[in-house]
C-alpha cells in the first residue's frame, strides 16, 4: 500500500480551504456520508445533512481561517487511518469582527475513497484562544 500522508495532507488543505471559504457543501464534501463530527461546545453531527447544518452554523457564527498539521497517522490493512493533528489560526465572530488566535488539537478517522480520503470521524478540542483584535 503507497503511503497515505500525501492524500490526507490534501484532504486536510481542501477541508481548511472550505472553512476558510465560509462553504459548508464544500466542508462537507471532505466527509463520507455517516461520518460523524463531534465537537466540544455543540451537539454531535453525523451523516451529511447534519454536518452540512454544523458547519453552515459554525459560519454564521464566526469565519475560520486554520491550517491543520498532521502530527501522527496509523493506517489500516482495510484502508483507513487514524491522523492526530494540531491547527493554528484566527476565527473571526461574524457579530463583533472580534478575532481569537487559537491552537487546536485534532483526531481524525479517514477512509479511503478510491486514490483518496474522506473523514469519517472528527474530533476536536479548543486548546487555546486568546482574544486578538477588531477587524471591523
């Protein structure tokens, strides 16, 4: 089997893409179909259309600009991986323009999808926020 990281890294970039992008079709579009999101501050998400309406609330609230790192990664003779990853960046609440410099920890379950991966499980933590500055 050829080495995974190089189509995970993808996935991770088009994920961040779609966050920084406000598009939550796009964000969802990295996920397979039942995948689950499980956030710390809201309710789970699984399946498609729920995690459409996740991240369509996440955008109403505040813009995400991250990038993810991925910081360990296990595959599996059946095709998936398991990836721990970290992200740095700014989310901006759409209400105030207020910014918040944030570190986040990540654990993903990926399943491939031809030469490709999807998520099918995410988790995450806010590790760290600090508040910025007003961009509006």
């Amino acid at each position: 089997m050829s080495d995974p990281s190089p189509a995970i890294h993808e996935l991770l970039h088009q994920y961040a893409e779609a966050l920084r992008a406000d598009d939550a079709s796009a964000a969802a579009a990295c996920f397979i179909a039942d995948a689950r999101v499980v956030p710390p501050e809201a309710p789970e998400a699984h399946g498609y259309t729920a995690i459409v309406a996740f991240h369509e609330n996440l955008m109403k609230v505040f813009h995400t600009d991250v990038c993810f790192s991925l910081d360990f990664l296990v595959t599996g003779e059946d095709g998936s991986a398991v990836a721990l990853t970290s992200s740095t960046g700014t989310r901006t609440l759409a209400s105030s323009g207020l910014s918040t410099y944030e570190v986040d920890r990540q654990a993903f379950v990926f399943i491939r999808s031809g030469s490709n991966f999807l998520i099918a499980q995410y988790l995450y933590n806010s590790a760290y926020r600090s508040l910025l500055h007003r961009t509006r």
